[in-house]
C-alpha cells in the first residue's frame, strides 16, 4: 500500500474517502482495483459487493464508475461482465 493514501484509509484499510488531489485520487483506485482477481471476471452485483466491502461511505457506484474511468476496470458496454485492467498492474 502507498503511504500516501493511508490518511484516506481507516484501521481496517477500509476507504473513508476520496481524496480530492487526482494524483492522490488514482493511487485509491489503484488500490482498491488490487482487490479484484487478476483472471476473474465479475458481474456487476459481485464487483458492489467488493466495492463495499472496501469502503466506509456508500457509494459503490461512484468507486465503480471512477475504477472504469480511469482504466482499473474494463467492462462490457452492456456492463454485464466486469474484469481487472491487466495493463494498469
């Protein structure tokens, strides 16, 4: 884990927030993306449920969509099938 992070990390390593600087931001995905399974694929029910067992302020759709955008995640357009961005590692 980078230690810039851990301000944004509470005891159990869990996400309490995002941080607003972008650098400090993708270091958060980075970190939450190496939760996910290197040759898994996840439907969008099991990639929530691993959001928000990652994190401390209810918002899984937001950490999903932030995780897509900025490559961690790849997805099928119909966001049926979900996977880890092997090129982001």
């Amino acid at each position: 884990m980078n230690p810039k992070i851990k301000p944004f990390l509470n005891e159990e390593g869990k996400i309490i927030q995002l941080p607003a600087k972008q650098s400090k931001k993708l270091l958060v995905y980075e970190y939450l993306a190496e939760k996910f399974d290197d040759d898994q694929e996840y439907s969008e029910k099991s990639v929530n449920q691993l959001i928000n067992s990652w994190h401390t302020f209810g918002d899984c759709i937001f950490l999903r969509r932030g995780l897509v955008d900025n490559g961690f995640l790849c997805r099928l357009s119909d966001g049926s099938k979900y996977w880890r961005n092997k090129e982001k590692e």
